[in-house]
C-alpha cells in the first residue's frame, strides 16, 4: 500500500525508519519530511495546514493510508477531513484531539470522570489567578491551555516564579496558547510517558519510556520539547501498567466515546508516580518526541500493521512484541535552544555514527545547503542507541554522539541517570 506520512521531525523520522521496513509497503511519502527521512520515503512539497493540497497529493499518489505525526495538524481537523474524503487515517478528530489542544478540557474530562490528577482551577484573566496562587502556595505548576511546542508549562517552585508565570502567559509570552491558563497541584513522585494504541473501544498499551524535559544535566534549567528518553521506564512495572491502564487510560476511552468523540490514535499520557498510583499530567495525542524514538528501536512488530488495525477498530484482536533490550536516546540542539536556536551550522559526522551497531541518528530538524547538512531548528539530532542495560545503551549513544562534529550544537550528558544510578546501586 501507499503511504502518507504528515510531519518532519525526529518523532517522524522514526515513523518512518520504521514504516519503511513493514511488508504491507508499497511506497511511503512524507510532508514535508527532512533530509533523514528523504533516505527511506519520497518527499512531498506540499504545505500540511492546506488539507485540500494533502488531499489532492493522496488522490494523485493513490495513497490509501495516511499517518499524521505532529500534533497541530490534529488538532487542525486533519484527520476529519480526510476522513470526509474516504481517505484512511491514523490520528484523531478534531474533537478528540482536544485532549491535547486543550489543558482545560483534559482537566474537566478528569473532574467529570474521576481520572486521577492533579488539583486544578482553570482562568482567563491574571488576577484571579493569582489569587488562587497565593492562596495555594508554591510549589505550583501554571499551564498555557493550548499548544505550546512542550513549553507551555512553567513548575513554579517559589510564589514570585509562579506570579510572573501567569503574567507571562497572560501578556502573551505563549501566544494564543496562553489565553486560557490551567493552574494546579504539584506532584511529587516520578515522572513516567505511556503510550497506548486506540481505535475508539479499545487499547493497546505499548512500552513505556522517560523522558527528560529539563535543558541542562541534573534536570536543571528551562523546559524544553525533551532533551533525551530511555525505554522501558523501571518504574512502569506490570503491575503499574495494569493499574495506568485500568484508571487512566481505559476510563478516558470510555469517557470520549461518551461525549460523541471517540478517541483513534495514539494516546500518550504523561504520568507522575505517586505514593497513590498513578495520575495523569496531561494528554498528548500523537507519539512522543524524543519517546517515540526510542519505542521504533524497541518495536518487534511491523508498525503499519497496527496503526492499521487501530484506524480500522481492530484492536481487540492485537497484540505487540518489543525487545528485550534498552533504547536511550540523546538530543542534539543547536544553541540556543530552547530560546531562539542558532540556524545554519554545519553538520558532519552522522555517517561514522550510524557504523555502530545498534545506533541509530535521527534527524529533527535537519536541512540541506549547498551540499551540506546544516542545523534548521532548535532540536537537530536524536542519537539512539540500544544495549542489554541502560549504563549500556547510555554508553553508547554518547559514543555515537562524540563522533558527530558540530560544534554550533550541545547536549545533556546525562540522559538515564536515575536509571543508571538504580542499576549501579542494584550491581
């Protein structure tokens, strides 16, 4: 068959690196692509916000199957519209998308169904937010309600930072985003991403993996879109998969086909660890980035297949495989980021890196000049690499890393610490 990939980020690289292999494929198609997807899929010059021009490239490729990665075009009502056409998709509509265009809505379907998360009030001016901070006290996490590119979300860890937050957000440091603020709880315990395929009645969990927000090593600095990811996440035992699935996932499901707006896609719920369980962060509605990196390099099965069976509502009837094995992948960003990131820079050495066995470079924001690989975008590169443990495949990756030459660019060296700091103290 013919496939359409939306997309051309890291997150799509990986799609498409594991697309590429599935048995089902005639030819795959990316829009727009990067320079590391060209290697695997055609690319397609099409603009993705003008649905009548994806539309009109499906029908002349005789793509019979479209897979959409980012999330802004979901929330777009990409899918609805291809879906108007007779042409399948795997993504959610429009309305279903709110999960993640929405912090509010997310928060409310929380409340309305009892899924746990975390304390909330939701406001759309600065003062009565403000009250509610001072009232509550820090720490506090302040929320932009709409899509923020992964930084709409500011952990307060003193009252001043907190009222500067909502300040900021609502003088339009977030854009429309920042309209509408969601003030909560903090949480504490650990951090955890979850993934599971949906087709409207039912999920299918997939691996789990961590990721590290934070710019500098330590889990220091501003937020960012993820500076690196390990998978599995230790602390997703069975037993909190079941207990994630059981209060989170399966009641949010049923809670959506409730309201008319049947959830089809992927589901990834950010998760926090607590001495209660499990409760939900917030809802994204697309595969993670850079998670969705490191659940490619572990995924046994053949992706198409059940991307297939969730746009088609088979899911009842699925199972899916990974190895055994660890994935750790390491973000290359150029400097700068998460600010304005310095464009341009040359790029070399990805070649020498891929000759390791078990890495792999994906390109995320990639772009070619004059014969060369230059930097176009705040996160550039996600090196990945798999071994028998996390000191391992952390070992390697950064063995991947040090053979790339671009001095415009700079990383975390410490991407999995927790996890090797767990097997270090577990030897």
């Amino acid at each position: 068959m013919n496939v359409l990939l939306i997309g051309g980020g890291g997150r799509e690289h990986a799609l498409a690196w594991a697309l590429s292999a599935s048995p089902l494929l005639t030819t795959l198609h990316c829009a727009p692509g990067n320079p590391g997807i060209a290697e695997v899929a055609t690319l397609a010059a099409i603009d993705v916000t003008d649905h009548a021009a994806v539309i009109a490239y499906c029908r002349t490729h005789a793509i019979t199957f479209v897979v959409v990665g980012p999330e802004a075009p979901l929330v777009a009502g990409l899918a609805d519209d291809l879906h108007a056409a007779g042409i399948k998709v795997f993504g959610p509509s429009k309305a279903a998308a709110q999960l993640e265009g929405s912090k509010g809505f997310t928060k409310d379907l929380c409340r309305e169904f009892s899924i746990p998360t975390a304390a909330y009030e939701r406001f759309t001016a600065a003062e009565p937010a403000k009250d509610y901070v001072r009232r509550m006290g820090a720490p506090i996490v302040v929320k932009a309600d709409g899509l923020a590119a992964g930084k709409g979300v500011v952990v307060a860890m003193t009252l001043d930072e907190a009222l500067a937050a909502v300040d900021m957000m609502f003088d339009g440091g977030m854009g429309a985003a920042g309209a509408s603020v969601v003030v909560e709880e903090f949480m504490t315990g650990e951090e955890a991403s979850f993934f599971a395929l949906c087709d409207g009645d039912h999920a299918l969990a997939l691996a789990t993996a961590q990721d590290h927000k934070r710019v500098g090593d330590g889990d220091t600095g501003p937020n960012t879109g993820g500076m690196g990811a390990y998978s599995p996440a230790p602390v997703m035992t069975p037993a909190m998969v079941e207990r994630t699935m059981a209060e989170i996932i399966r009641p949010t499901l049923a809670a959506m086909k409730a309201k008319g707006h049947p959830f089809k896609g992927v589901l990834f719920a950010g998760l926090m660890i607590t001495a209660e369980g499990p409760k939900l962060i917030e809802y994204n509605c697309r595969f993670g980035d850079p998670e969705c990196q490191v659940l490619m390099m572990r995924l046994k099965d053949d992706l198409l297949t059940l991307l297939l069976a969730a746009a088609d509502g088979q899911l009842k009837t699925m199972s899916v495989r990974w190895y055994d094995d660890v994935a750790l992948t390491v973000v290359m960003a150029a400097r700068g980021y998460p600010g304005t990131p310095e464009k341009g820079s040359v790029i070399r050495g990805i070649e020498r890196a891929r000759e390791l066995a078990g890495v792999e470079v994906f390109h995320a924001g990639t772009a070619e000049k004059d014969g060369a690989l230059v930097a176009n975008g705040g996160r550039v590169l996600a090196v990945t690499a798999t071994g028998a443990t996390v000191t391992e495949a952390q070992a390697k990756a950064y063995s991947a890393v040090d053979l790339i030459d671009w001095p415009g660019g700079f990383c975390r060296r410490d991407i999995g610490w927790q996890a090797v700091a767990r097997e270090k103290a577990g030897a």
